[in-house]
C-alpha cells in the first residue's frame, strides 16, 4: 500500500515538480511497502504530549488555506488512541475562522515542531467537533490544571502523518526550558555566594584577632559600605558600566568614560593600573591588561582573577600577603557606577609590526592580553594560533567566546582531562620565523624560555609579560644603603628592594613590579646586582642601572644612588 501521506501530498503536480528538482527518486519510496504513517507509535504519542503550541491549517469556502497559530499547556493536545488526537478549543480570538471552514471543510493539516531540538512533525486529518453532550469525550479533552473556559472540543481522525528534516529550524526555547537551564546555575551562584560570605566573614575575623598584625596596621578598616565612590588620581575617568562573573574566580569588568567620551585606543598588550584602596586605606594601583578588542574605543574591558583563596590562613599573614589581596578587594568592592581615575593605558607587551607567523600561548588568567592579540590578528588577517592552557574548562575564562570568534585557530588544554600543552613540541613545530607570545605563570614562562633557548629559538622571536614575579625560594636578605637619602636597612629574603624602599616612606615610581616597564630604575652607586628584569639592555646593565622591583643584590651589601 502506497505511504497515505504520499498518497495526500504528492499531486501530480508535486510529483512532477519532485522530477524535475531531481528528488523524485529519494521519495518513490514512500509510493511502495507498507504503511504505517497513519496509525500514532508512542514516539509521536511522546513527542506530541510535549508540545505546547503547533501550527494548524484549516479549508476556506474560498479555497483559501487558513493557518493558526494555538497554544496552551504542553501536552494540550491529546492522543486518544493510534488515530485519534483532539484537543479543547479554549475561549480566545473571537473570529471563529478555523472553527467555521471546519463546518463546511473538514480537511486539517498540523505541524508540531521541538525547536530546541529542532524537529517537526507534520499530520493531515479529517477534524469533526465533539457533540456538546459528549461530556466524557469533552473531559478527557480539558487540562486540570489550565484556567482557560473551553468553548468547545475537537476531535480529528489521523489521515496521515510524516516527521520532518530539521533543516532551517531555529532553536528556541520557552520560558519554562531557559528556567530548567538556569536554576541549576543560580543555584551554584546562591552557594558560592553562601561560600564567599562565610569566607569574608571568616577572614574579617581572622584579621581582627591576629594581635601582630593589628599592632602593625590597620587592616580591615574598611566596610563594604566605606568603600570609596570615586578613587584614583589618573586623568582618565572610567567608570564601571558592566560586571560578569567569567568563572568562579575570574570576574570581567567593562569600563566606560565617565563623560561618555570616546576612551584612548590602545593596542593589543596594554594595560591599565587600577586604584584600589586596600583595606588599610591605602590607594596603591593593579596592573590589568585590556582584553577587550582594541579596534573598540567604548569601553575597556578588564578580568580579574580573585587569588584571595590563595593568600595564606590570617595568622600566617606577612606583608607580602597583604600587598596580594588587591585583587579581592577589587572583587569584594567594586560595584557597578564606581568611578576610577586612571592614568593612560601602558603597553609593555605589544605586537611586533611584521608579517610573520606569530604563537600566542596563554596560562591561566594570562590569556587577558593574549585575547586582544588574537583579536588584532584575525583583523589584521596574520597567521596565528592561540594555544590556551588551563586546569579545567570551568576556571578557563573567555574560552566560550575564543571558541566561537577562532574557530581552529584556539588549541585549548585542559589538564585536568589529561590533556597538557607540550610547549617543546609547540615550539618546534612552529612555522619559521614564527614569533611567540606568552602570558602566564611563572613557571610556564620560565619552561618556556629554558626551551626556547635549548632549541636556539632567537630571543627577539619571544616576547612575554609576567602577571605576578615570585622571589626566588633561595634569595638571600642583604643590607641596601641610600647615597642621598643617607639611609642603610635590611631586606629580607621574601621582600623586593621596590617594596623595601617604599616601607622606608621614599616615594620611588613604580608600574609592573614584574620587571618589564623600566619605572622603577635606578642607579647603583656601589655593589653588584642579579638582574631579573626583562627590560634593561646589557648596555644599561653595564652602566650600573638596575630595576628595583626584581633585581637584588649580589652580595651582602648594596648602595643605591637614591
Ligand atoms: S616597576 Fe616595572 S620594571 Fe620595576
């Protein structure tokens, strides 16, 4: 027996069409066998009962098809048995138009479709209205829970149906699917919030009852509700206009101008110094690349990881500790309309002007400034590829949005499911002259230089920014003297020179703190120094210039032109 919905859709004219568009064959089929597209399967019982809208076209007396739109609660339309559907026909439009070409037309066509999961399912019927004393009929009909006055029932005897590709369905999704979606996610942000009340709860009073660390300072004077509205001493006045949470710990920040002014272009690499008051009261600044696309001068964009977590437990707190909660406060305090003053964003990192090949390769929250470059790149049209390591996808902010803005070009690795990046295979495998970019934790980036220069890769081909400069475990405390302020004093192993000075109230300038903007360069008047910087040329080494912030002292003793 011929497929009943062929038989229904396929005129002589469709079928002569199908000829000529060459798909008549992958149809012929549907002519031969036997048919089973007029009596419902429980897939299509199951499919139809989750519907909550179709599409239903009815004959006009004019020859008119008519289509409608019907909604209702899912599942308001009812399977009856394997050829029988019906639905109630609550009170609504007033135009009666279906329910008058039913009277004299009693030819119906359905089309159900699941957007989300795009399918559709198209049926053909002969509709007839329920008899107005059927009441058994009518209520099998009815929705318990659906407060809507039925006027009347229908019921149509299935003719034939036929599921549908799911080419050019959209997917949407209802309310009630986005909700499914979301609750889980609100409540994970409702627990994390819990979580990092106790832990700010926790923290307050842990600081409050270290005895040391009150005598010396003043910490944790100031309240959420202290913190200040407008803070920094910069000519450029930002103010937040947009917070998301990226990850658990990373949070984006949108700036825009305070006066809704176009803001500074700035190229790929650049950063910003942020004012932050610590909880002491004190401004001190933190440096955060730009990762918003530079071709943008609405706003900036900034993302900032919270590496209180990783701050040691209060008793064991040391200054170092101290200097280290910028970052939380920035997350604990700042709010959307907060205003900033800040300096000019700084570039220590940029591009290299070329058409060579460049690697960008990211840990962690270094993908901030590596972001931009990708984004410069693919608008520049230069080869590229951005590799971007991380311990699980979750912590690996923006990853989403690589994904979908570079295609092939982003190489992710998550470690936590086995899959590391082999930086000396990278690096070998790389295309001549390739140029590499690289942001990250300390260690990657000194694995990555270790390799670098094993394989003779030229210096000038690396280019690399640090986000944080850790002492070196075996640093040695030494004695620094002032020629001109006449002062002499101790650093400690786990202290810089920079922050040594600066406890000794001398004003030095001062930026990156991870020796690669030449700010905080001085002369040294007396002793020999280990360089860790990655600015100075040997010229400027050879002429007794050091940078505070890294460098140290090569023996016991240091006298600085200051
Ligand atoms: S502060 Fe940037 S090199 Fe020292």
């Amino acid at each position: 027996m011929a497929h009943k919905y062929a038989q229904l859709a396929f005129t002589e004219t469709v079928r002569a069409m199908q000829q000529e568009q060459n798909s008549r064959a992958g149809y012929a089929s549907m002519d031969q066998g036997e048919d089973y597209n007029f009596l419902l399967s429980a897939v299509e019982a199951e499919f139809i009962a989750q519907r909550d809208s179709l599409y239903m076209a009815s004959v006009s007396e004019t020859d008119w098809p008519y289509v409608q739109h019907r909604g209702g609660p899912k599942g308001f339309l009812k399977v009856l048995d394997a050829s029988t559907i019906g639905f109630a026909d609550y009170k609504g439009n007033r135009q009666y138009v279906s329910a008058g070409n039913f009277r004299n037309n009693d030819r119906v066509a359905l089309i159900f479709v699941d957007y989300p999961n795009k399918r559709r399912l198209k049926l053909m019927g002969r509709i007839s209205q329920v008899a107005e004393d059927d009441w058994q009929t009518l209520a099998s009909l009815e929705d318990d829970d659906y407060r809507a006055k039925v006027e009347r029932g229908f019921i149509i005897k299935v003719e034939a149906f036929d599921w549908n590709c799911p080419q050019h369905i959209t997917p949407r999704y209802s309310e009630s699917e986005i909700e499914s979606f979301i609750t889980p996610l609100t409540n994970e942000l409702s627990e994390l919030k819990a979580r990092l009340k106790q832990q700010l709860k926790t923290q307050q009073s842990a600081s409050l009852t270290n005895e040391g660390l009150a005598q010396n300072s003043s910490i944790a004077k100031t309240s959420l509700a202290d913190y200040p509205q407008n803070s920094g001493e910069g000519e450029l006045p930002l103010v937040i206009s947009g917070i998301r949470q990226l990850t658990p710990r990373i949070r984006a920040i949108e700036l825009r101008h305070a006066k809704g002014q176009a803001l500074p272009a700035f190229e790929a690499g650049a950063h910003l110094a942020i004012p932050v008051i610590l909880s002491d009261g004190k401004l001190t600044h933190r440096h955060y690349s730009l990762c918003s696309n530079p071709n943008r001068t609405d706003c900036y964009e900034i993302a900032v990881l919270n590496d209180h977590n990783d701050l040691k437990i209060a008793n064991e707190l040391d200054k170092s500790d101290i200097e280290e909660s910028g970052s939380s406060t920035i997350h604990q305090h700042f709010t959307l309309g907060l205003q900033l003053n800040c300096a000019q964003p700084k570039n220590y990192f940029p591009l290299e002007q070329s058409t060579d090949p460049v690697v960008l390769i990211a840990g962690g929250i270094g993908i901030t400034p590596i972001k931009a470059m990708a984004l410069t790149l693919t608008s520049l049209q230069r080869d590229f590829s951005l590799h971007y390591c991380g311990r699980s996808l979750d912590e690996m902010a923006f990853s989403d949005r690589l994904v979908r803005q570079l295609g092939d070009k982003l190489h992710l690795y998550v470690s936590d499911e086995g899959n590391k990046l082999k930086i000396e295979k990278l690096l070998v495998s790389a295309p001549i002259k390739a140029h590499f970019y690289f942001c990250g934790p300390q260690k990657m980036i000194d694995q990555l230089l270790k390799l670098a220069q094993q394989h003779g890769i030229e210096s000038c081909r690396l280019h690399f920014e640090r986000f944080e400069h850790k002492i070196d475990a075996s640093a040695k405390s030494f004695t620094v003297k002032l020629k001109r302020s006449a002062k002499q004093f101790r650093v400690s192993a786990q202290e810089s020179i920079l922050d040594a000075v600066l406890a000794q109230g001398i004003d030095v300038p001062f930026s990156c703190k991870t020796g690669e903007c030449k700010t905080c360069v001085v002369p040294v008047a007396k002793g020999n120094v280990i360089h860790n910087d990655e600015c100075l040329t040997n010229t400027e080494k050879a002429n007794k210039l050091m940078c505070l912030c890294v460098s140290r002292a090569a023996q016991d003793t240091l006298e600085l032109d200051l």
